[in-house]
C-alpha cells in the first residue's frame, strides 16, 4: 500500500496579482477533487483525470472553456495522459469538446494509437459519446480581450523576434498566454498517473501541435513516478523536458532536485520558459519553475508562493 497523493499546476507564466488568487484557490479545488478520488481508493488514473477536468471547466485555466486562441481567433486544444505501464492517450488540435482530456482516456484505453489528432477527433467523440460544446462557448471575454490586444500589437505566433529576444520572462510568458493545466498522481497501489490538458499558446499557428500531447515532451509517467510540464511547448519539447525529469527520477534523484535540475537543463539548453510539478512513486511531490509564478495545487494546504523551486 502507498500513500495515495497528488499534485496539480495551473500553468507556468506570469499573473498579475489581481488573478492570483483564482489560479491558486482553483489549483487547490483541483487537487482536492483529485485527492476525493484517491481517499475513496481510486485509481491515480481517476484522479488526475477529474482534477484536470475541474480545470477545463474552470474559465480561469488555459484549456477547455478559457482556453488561448489561435492567430486566426480560435480555439485548439490538445490533451495527455498516461500512466505507470507505460499506455498512453492523446488529442491534439481538438476543436469542439468540452473535456479534452476525456476523449485523451479513450484513445490510450480504446484504440491501438497513442496520439489522435484534428477532424478525426470528432468521429472517435462521436463513437465513444464524449460530450461536444459549440466552439464559442469555449472562448471567454478575458482571452478574446488579450488576443485583440497582441493581435493589435502586431505579434505573430509568439515568436516575434522581439520577444524571442528578450530576457525578461513576463514577456515570452505574457499574463493570459499561456497557463496550461496538469497533474500527477500516485494511488493506494502504487500506481502512478499524470494527465494534462491545454489550449496551447496565445496567436499560435492554426494546426500547431504543442508539448503536451507529445509523450516526454510535456509529459511523462512510468513505474518511478510522473511529470507534467507547461511553458513554452517549442521550448520544452526540444529538451522533451518531461522525460528528462522522468529519468533523473528513474536514476534515484530525489524529486525536488530532479525538478529544479531539469528546469536549470532546459534554460542552459535553450533559454526556455517552462514549468513542471513531479511525483515519485512514494507520493513525495515538487515544483520548479523558470517562469515569475506556476499555481500549484496540492489538497494538505494552500500554496501561495509559487516561485521558483519546491519540494511540495
Ligand atoms: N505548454 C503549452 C503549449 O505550449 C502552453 C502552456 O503550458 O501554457 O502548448
């Protein structure tokens, strides 16, 4: 028997104070969500799942309802899990459903394929009855303010070279840019889960495919515990930061210092903004981050500094 825990993030960016304490009160709502599950002997799998569809029903988070739009005014999502066996579901460029990470379940659970991506969502929601939602009801004033603000000030796919150039973080990490969700779980039986659900990044390209429902770059979960990753996806995938932590983990590191070193890997490799939380097998827990703040929720107590680098 192990010690059912469970860590969630709210996404790596910059929040202005003023939004603070939405993104920690709903990181903490979702971790407590998560850990109901576990306490009632669910599966590490239930719990992350239902922590982070808390999060894409929650307007404040970047996914599902709230989620960032894409340079022609849409929304995109993109979903993850996986577990300790090592099976793993993912969407990508999801347009139409409210619980992305949903129809993410179905494809590691009822499908031969790991990652399923555009119009054929549609079919495989339709097949497995996974709940659709008009494509505006997920676009939500506060985002659709931002886009037409950046879209005002000319930025192009967030790479314009201004920004790429520059060295402070609330730049690259603009306040309502990024804040993808995530979390990782461990249940009574030791087996460990990680899910994560996203819109992506403010004015992406339409058809961008970012971190998160790619398997290590965003997010990976194995026998020794689990990762979940948010920041600039074109940053942590070149580093496929998530494994990179997963890894260190498997070597033995203790969880904090794996987190914090694979963050220090990813800004001495590629100068990136990102996040993570990570779990290890016994349930001990940790957050890292480059980014000025990274809302983490866990169920025990709840986490207002969430600078830089933690143990939980
Ligand atoms: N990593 C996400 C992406 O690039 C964004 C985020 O974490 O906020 O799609």
């Amino acid at each position: 028997m192990s010690d059912a825990k469970i860590i969630v993030h709210g996404g790596a960016g910059t929040i202005r104070p003023r939004l603070w304490a939405a993104y920690r009160d709903g990181a903490h709502v979702a971790a407590g969500i998560g850990q109901q599950v576990l306490n009632r002997g669910g599966s590490a799998l239930d719990a992350v799942i239902e922590a982070v569809v808390n999060m894409e029903d929650n307007p404040v988070f970047n996914c599902g309802t709230g989620s960032c739009l894409t340079y022609d005014g849409r929304v995109e999502c993109d979903a993850f899990v996986m577990t300790s066996d090592l099976r793993v579901g993912a969407v990508s460029i999801v347009t139409n459903l409210r619980n992305p990470v949903r129809l993410a379940r179905v494809v590691m659970e009822q499908t031969v394929h790991h990652v399923i991506a555009g119009e054929a969502t549609n079919r495989l929601a339709d097949a497995h009855a996974i709940e659709k939602i008009d494509p505006h009801a997920l676009i939500v004033d506060r985002r659709r303010r931002r886009w037409q603000e950046m879209m005002d000030r000319g930025l192009e796919f967030m790479v314009d070279p201004e920004l790429e150039a520059s060295d402070d973080p609330a730049d690259l990490t603009d306040e309502d840019a990024m804040d993808t969700v995530g979390a990782c779980a461990v249940d009574r039986e030791g087996r460990v889960a990680v899910a994560g659900s996203t819109g992506g990044i403010m004015l992406k390209y339409p058809g961008r495919v970012g971190d998160t429902p790619m398997p290590g770059a965003g997010n990976y979960a194995g026998p020794a515990g689990a990762v979940a990753c948010t920041g600039h996806g074109e940053a942590i995938m070149r580093v496929c930061l998530a494994k990179y932590c997963y890894d260190l983990l498997e070597q033995g590191v203790p969880v904090a210092e794996a987190a914090s070193r694979s963050i220090s890997h990813l800004t001495e490799r590629v100068q990136g903004f990102a996040g993570l939380i990570a779990i290890d097998a016994h349930g001990n827990r940790a957050w890292a981050t480059s980014t000025p703040n990274i809302p983490v929720g866990i169920p025990e107590r709840v986490i207002d500094d969430s600078s830089g680098q933690h143990p939980a």
